[in-house]
C-alpha cells in the first residue's frame, strides 16, 4: 500500500486535495483514507456506541444498512494505517498529521516539515494540481505490507486453488538476548540489489515441488523492539513442502539480502556485520 499525506493550515484546502486525490487514485486501485480529527469524539458518550465504549469496550462496531464502523481505543496513526493495508488497499491518503515522517504534499507555507515532497498554495487550482507528476509521486513511493495483507495478496492468486496449506515466518526484535536489553534496531538497504536477491529468492523457492506462491518483505530504517522486521508467506500443496521452504527462505534472506543491521542496546549501539567479520 502506498501512503501519501496532505498537510496544511486550517481552511487551506486540505480536505478538497485529498478528496480529488481519492477520486483519481481509484483508478488505479483501492483507497483508503486517515483524517486527523483533533479533539473531535466521533462517538459521544450520549449515543449507544458510547455507552458500550464508556462501559470498557475495548472495540465497537456500529452497523447500518450502508456502513460498518469500527470504535478503538489507543488512537495512533501507525496503526490506521495498518488496518487499511490489512484490507489489502492499493492506497491510502491522510489528511493531517504534519508531524509524521510520512511522505508529504505541503499546502501553504508551512514549515519544519520532514520528507517533503511537493509544496503547493493554500487552496490550489485541482484541475492544474492534479498532473501527472503528483500521482507519479504517488506511485513512486515505497510499499507498506502488514502481514494480513501479504496473506490477503496470496489468497487472490489464481493458483491458490491448489493450495493446501499457507504458512508464514515472522521475524520480531528480539528484547531480551541473556543479559543484553535491545532497545531497537536499523536497518538500511543497499537498492535496487537487495530488491533483485529477495525476487531471487522469492523464485527459486517457486520452483520446488509443491511451492504455489512466495511473497517476501523485509523492512528498513528504525524497528524497536518486539516489533516486526520481516514477513514471509508461502502457499504449497501440501504441508510437508511448506516447513522446509520457509526455513530456507529466511536463511537465504540473512546470509544473501545486502541488509545491514545495526544494533542499538542499553550499553552501546554496532553494526552487527563488522562484528561477524
């Protein structure tokens, strides 16, 4: 899933940008979409959806004759962002959250922004805004997986109906290593080489007997701990294909991917290849 964020002052067109962004962006695929909504309850306490939640329901879903909407707690942007690529979106445009380290089109003159990648007025003239090189922006942005996505992705393929089995690997940080805390790890990549390694990978596994479908992501920059780093999801006739597939798999990631990482912990931070070496 790509994500692309619109940001600005107040009234300088945001919601009309990403509105139009979401009616082109639908013909390339799936949307979704965040909004900050400030101090705004979208669920007040006088309505039954609020009373459940005030009663200390963790998550409510309210269904109409036209819409499911889902009520949570623990409101972060991380994970909006990762219920919409659960879905197994193409897209998803957030209007707001200029603090983010999301990519970003500036509305206005807005300033200490990270990863800026259009600056355009306040309240911008679409039909001259919406151009091919805003949307070829757009799709050049990396791709955000979940897991539930990588799932979803390998159940639309057509030869899924020979499946038996789906299995999948899931690398975490790691806490605890004896005596040593881990607070978080780095990861850099050296692209387009690694891209290339995790297809090859990705299709001789395709070639075993048995092996249906491969999907491999790995993730870069900052993950800490007890979160995930890599995903891996293999469709095969039969389980007894599957184990030895996975496992070989996230060994040929580690010892062929140029992946870097570096290790930060309570006493020091290294990169973990110059102490192999």
């Amino acid at each position: 899933m790509k994500v692309i964020s619109v940001v600005g002052y107040k009234k300088s067109g945001k919601t009309a940008l990403v509105s139009a962004l979401v009616q082109k962006l639908s013909g390339f695929g799936s949307v979704g979409t965040v909004k900050h909504m400030g101090e705004f309850r979208y669920n007040p306490e006088d309505t039954d959806t609020g009373r459940h939640f005030d009663a200390g329901a963790d998550t409510v879903i309210g269904l109409t004759d036209t819409e499911m909407v889902s009520f949570s707690g623990d409101p972060d942007l991380e994970r909006a962002l990762d219920a919409l690529c659960d879905r197994g979106l193409d897209f998803a445009v957030v209007e707001g959250f200029k603090d983010s380290k999301l990519p970003k089109i500036v509305l206005g003159d807005l300033e200490g922004l990270s990863n800026v990648l259009m600056r355009l007025p306040e309240n911008p003239d679409l039909h001259e805004t919406l151009s091919a090189s805003i949307f070829g922006l757009i799709l050049a942005q990396p791709d955000r997986y979940t897991l539930d996505d990588l799932i979803k992705r390998i159940r639309q393929e057509p030869q899924i109906r020979n499946a038996g089995a789906i299995g999948t690997f899931t690398g975490i940080v790691r806490e605890l290593d004896g005596d040593t805390k881990t607070d978080r790890l780095e990861f850099e990549k050296y692209e387009p080489e690694a891209s290339k390694v995790l297809e090859k990978i990705r299709e001789d596994l395709k070639k075993k007997e048995g092996i249906l479908e491969v999907l491999i992501h790995h993730k870069t920059g900052v993950i800490e701990a007890g979160e995930d780093i890599v995903y891996i999801v293999i469709a095969s006739a039969h389980r007894t294909e599957l184990f030895p597939a996975l496992s070989e798999a996230i060994e040929r990631v580690k010892a062929d991917a140029p992946i870097w990482k570096k290790e930060i912990t309570e006493k020091e931070e290294f990169w973990v290849h110059d102490r192999e070496h």
